[in-house]
C-alpha cells in the first residue's frame, strides 16, 4: 500500500544529544515537509522540500536539518541546539508544486526528553 | 502577518445535530482551503478540500468557503460521537510557495451522546 512511513514512533533524547527522524514515501511525491505540533497547538513548519537536492527553512527552523537526496527519503535531525524538542513530529508530503494539491501525513513520531 | 484563525473550542454538540466548524484567513488572494481531522495522539487525516466559492458537499460533511469574507467553514450533519476530534484548517495563503499550506490552531469538537 501507498503511503508515508515515520519511525522511529517514540524517541528518547538525552541531554547534548542529536537524534534522527525518518520518514519514507512511496507515493512518489516531488514535496516533503516536516512539522512539530505541540499540546493543544496548530503545526508549525520545520523545514520543506520541494524537490530532491532541494529545501528550505521554514518557520522554526533552528535547532533542526534535513536532507534530500533521495525522492522517497526526508529525515528530520534533532540538533543538541534545539533546546526544547519535547513534541508530536509530523512529516508530509504532497505530489508536487501545484497550490490546488493537499499534503498527507505520516503517523508521527513522538519526541522526548530522558 | 499571515495567518489562519481557529476558535479552539471545545465545541460541545449532542449527537445527531449539525456541527459548525469556523476558519479565517488574512490574505484575500488565498486559493486553496483544506480541512483536517486530528483524533488525540494521532496524526492529521484530510476529509475536505475546497477552491471555489460557495458550498462543497461530500457525504456528512459540508465545506463553505467565502473568499469576500475571508472565511471557510465545515458543517458536520447528524453529528455521532466518533466525530469528536480537533478540526484544523489549513490554507495555501497568497505568496506561499505553490503547495505551502499554513494551519490554524484547530478547534476541538465534542459530540456527546
């Protein structure tokens, strides 16, 4: 089946650690696009990316990185410098550049704190 | 600055009335509306998605947008307590990047039996 896989589904940072998010597609999306969400909040947006090779910050940027060097393949890592990683992350994806298209969602990993 | 308005609710209804979700948005050239369902602890599902004037009907589920008045809403007819769920709106504001889509806070919806 089609569809978008995040793992790990619970992750447990220590103090000065960096970890890394996954998150593969098979629904052969060009856009993917991280998010955090915390209790009780909207999504904010971590950073996005349009293409392979390809991304930009979003909203809430610091502390976090990407990469893209594959289509199905948008991993997310939490830096030491995000001080505050405590939250629901969420990756999306979306066919392409048209406005007119929805993003679909993973099934999220939850990220916290040891 | 741009934005995407919710009332976070909760919105408390009983089961089988119609459920009123709102949303307003800051740019007037906005082109593309969506609307999320969101159970607790689980991740956003898409259950509408709306691009012109006007009402948009799919099975309970009905979504208005007015794009004078910078707001789309999602009715929920013969609400059931499976309903209960946060609704986020998510809009594709002018000037984002083709596919962007910036969220609201979403509201809470309660149905009780």
């Amino acid at each position: 089946d089609g569809g978008i896989t995040q793992s790990p589904k619970y992750l447990f940072r220590k103090e000065g650690q960096n970890v890394t998010l996954s998150c593969e597609q098979n629904l052969n999306h060009d856009a993917m696009y991280w998010y955090r969400q915390d209790p009780g909040q909207g999504l904010r947006l971590i950073y996005y990316s349009q293409i392979v090779n390809d991304f930009q910050k979003g909203d809430i940027a610091e502390g976090y990185s990407v990469s893209r060097e594959k289509k199905e393949s948008f991993p997310l890592t939490v830096t030491s410098a995000q001080k505050n990683p405590t939250a629901f992350y969420l990756c999306a994806s979306s066919p392409g550049r048209s406005s007119n298209q929805p993003q679909h969602f993973g099934d999220g990993t939850r990220l916290s704190i040891l | 600055q741009k934005e995407v308005e919710q009332n976070s609710g909760p919105l408390s209804v009983p089961e089988g009335a119609i459920a009123s979700l709102n949303c307003t948005y800051s740019d007037r050239g906005s082109q593309s509306f969506f609307w999320y369902r969101q159970y607790s602890g689980k991740s956003p599902e898409l259950i509408m998605f709306i691009y012109s004037n006007g009402d948009k009907e799919d099975g309970r589920f009905t979504a208005q947008l007015n794009k004078a008045s910078q707001y789309v809403s999602l009715l929920i007819r013969d609400s059931q307590p499976s309903d209960s769920a946060t609704y986020l709106c998510a809009v594709n504001l002018w000037g984002n990047a083709g596919n962007m889509l910036t969220f609201g806070g979403g509201t809470r919806l309660m149905v009780k039996p």
